[in-house]
C-alpha cells in the first residue's frame, strides 16, 4: 500500500467512525421511547437478534476464515457487549438519554488510561490531550449544579467502563480477525445471553401488542444504530488506534444530546454549546496528530 492510499484509508477509517458515533447517538432518544412498548431485556434480544440475522446472511461465509481461538474471543466480545447494553437500557428507566450520553462519553478519558495498563505503554500525548478535552467537554455540558447521582448515573458510569473496554479490545481484534466475521460473533453471543437473560428475568412479551410505530422504531435501531454502525467501527479500527478512535466515537455523546433536543426532551443553552465546542477541539486535535507531533518534535508512534 502506497503512503497516499494508506493515508486515504486513514481518513475514510476516521470519517466511518464519525458517522458511527452519530448513529449512535441517534439511538439514546428512540431507545427510551421504545421501552413504552416493550421491556429493557426483551428489547434489547429483539435487537440484537435481528441485527445477528442481518449479519449471518450478509456475513456467514467469513466464518470459515476463524479458528477455535478466534470464535472464543469474538463469544468474550460479544458477552462484553450485552453486559454493556444492559447497563445503558436499564439505566434508562432512571436517568434521561441526554444525561446518560454524557455519562457514558467518560469513557473517552478512561481509554487511554486503560491502553496504558494493558500494554505497559503510554499513548500518543496528542491524543491524549484530545480525551482529556473531550471529556472536560462533556462535563461542561452535563454538569448541572445540585445535580444528583442515583441507579441510572450508576449504570450508566458502568455503560462507560464497557465502552471502553470495548474500543480496546475491538481494536485489538479487528487487526487479527476478519471485520465482518468479528462483528458478527460478537451479536450471536450477544443476542443468545440477552435472549436468555430476558426469559429467566422479564415474562414473555405479547409482540402481537407491538404497534407498527413501535416495529419501525425497532428497525431504525436494529440498521441503522447497530448493524451498520458496529460494521463500520470494526472495520475502522483496524486502521485507526485505539484512543484516537475513542476521540472521534466521543461524538456520539453530543450527537445523542442533540437527538434529544430534536424530540424535546431536553433543552439546548450555553453551556451545552460551550461543552460542544470543548468537545470539537478535542476532536480537531485528534485529527491533527500527525501535523501537531511534528511541528512539536514528537515523534512518537500514533495510538
């Protein structure tokens, strides 16, 4: 691969992982709308076995390219990922989607934190400067004084955690494995431990009482908030470092904010805009590490 395609895929990994984290965001205010209709666990089963499906038919062929090792770490994955859908639609039923996007975008910070621990080396002091302000960016425009913290805050501090956990270890698999052959493990395990978790937990729900609104809701989450979103942000991370990716996925938190706005149930003010614009900065800086590093004289290895 030449220096100018390279470079290219770089750019395109990082434009996918833009709209990865819009999309995303997308999901915060129609999730909450759909647990009117059916339960949190139940919920997220139909989900996910409805984006499995997608997958096996688009996808089921790349299965041949994994071995025994392979299958078990895209299961872990996927285990990973339901336990972290739990926390954020639980959390729902006891905190707003505008505040739970805010509490789960600490998880930008948390990253490069965690890659150090993990891999016994520092990350890019670039991008790491773009976590830390992503962040500051999201507390600026979450922070309410008076504010309280009760189960779903909890929830959603844990919602962070798993996403950060995520980035890492998606990351990591996504240079070893096949991209399409990872994402789909990771929603058979998923979709099977939530569907599961949801018949010993939650009764059986009467989807016949689903109305068509709500089945549509189900489809706009199910394709454009997972199946195409997940796709692309395992593919991008082949190409783009872990808390770089976790800078520009950071978006999703002031994406999920303005999805909420749209559909009123929270409200826009300056300090949001304020926090917005941290946010961007930390994302702008991101995007220039390459040129930051050099005029800098820091020529460490992007992470």
């Amino acid at each position: 691969m030449t220096a100018t395609n390279s470079r290219k895929t770089v750019i395109l990994a990082d434009v996918a992982l833009l709209i990865t984290a819009i999309l995303w965001g997308s999901g915060f205010g129609t999730t909450n709308w759909l647990l009117g209709f059916m339960s949190p666990l139940w919920l997220l089963s139909v989900r996910f076995l409805l984006t499995a499906g997608i997958l096996y038919l688009l996808f089921h062929s790349r299965l041949s390219l994994l071995n025994k090792q392979d299958i078990i770490l895209g299961c872990l994955l996927g285990a990973l990922l339901a336990g972290t859908f739990v926390a954020h639609i639980i959390g729902l039923l006891f905190t707003t989607p505008g505040k739970q996007s805010f509490i789960t975008g600490s998880y930008v910070v948390m990253v490069p934190i965690l890659y150090a621990l993990f891999y016994r080396k520092m990350p890019s002091p670039v991008a790491t400067v773009g976590a830390v302000l992503a962040t500051a960016g999201l507390l600026v425009m979450g922070f309410t004084p008076g504010m309280s913290f009760n189960l779903g805050d909890a929830l959603s501090l844990l919602l962070a955690l798993g996403c950060a956990l995520h980035v890492l270890f998606v990351g990591n698999l996504s240079r070893r494995i096949d991209p399409a052959a990872l994402t789909l493990l990771q929603m058979v395990s998923a979709s099977v431990i939530l569907t599961v978790s949801a018949s010993l937990i939650e009764p059986f729900p009467s989807f016949r009482a689903v109305p068509l609104k709500a089945w549509l809701g189900i489809f706009y989450v199910v394709l454009f908030v997972t199946v195409i979103p997940f796709l692309m942000q395992t593919i991008a991370q082949r190409y783009s470092p872990e808390v770089h990716a976790a800078v520009l996925l950071s978006l999703e938190s002031p994406s999920g904010y303005a999805f909420a706005v749209l559909i009123g149930e929270e409200l826009v003010n300056a300090q949001v805009v304020l926090g917005g614009m941290i946010v961007f900065a930390g994302v702008v800086i991101t995007e220039l590490e390459a040129f930051i590093s050099e005029k800098l004289g820091l020529y460490h290895k992007k992470q």
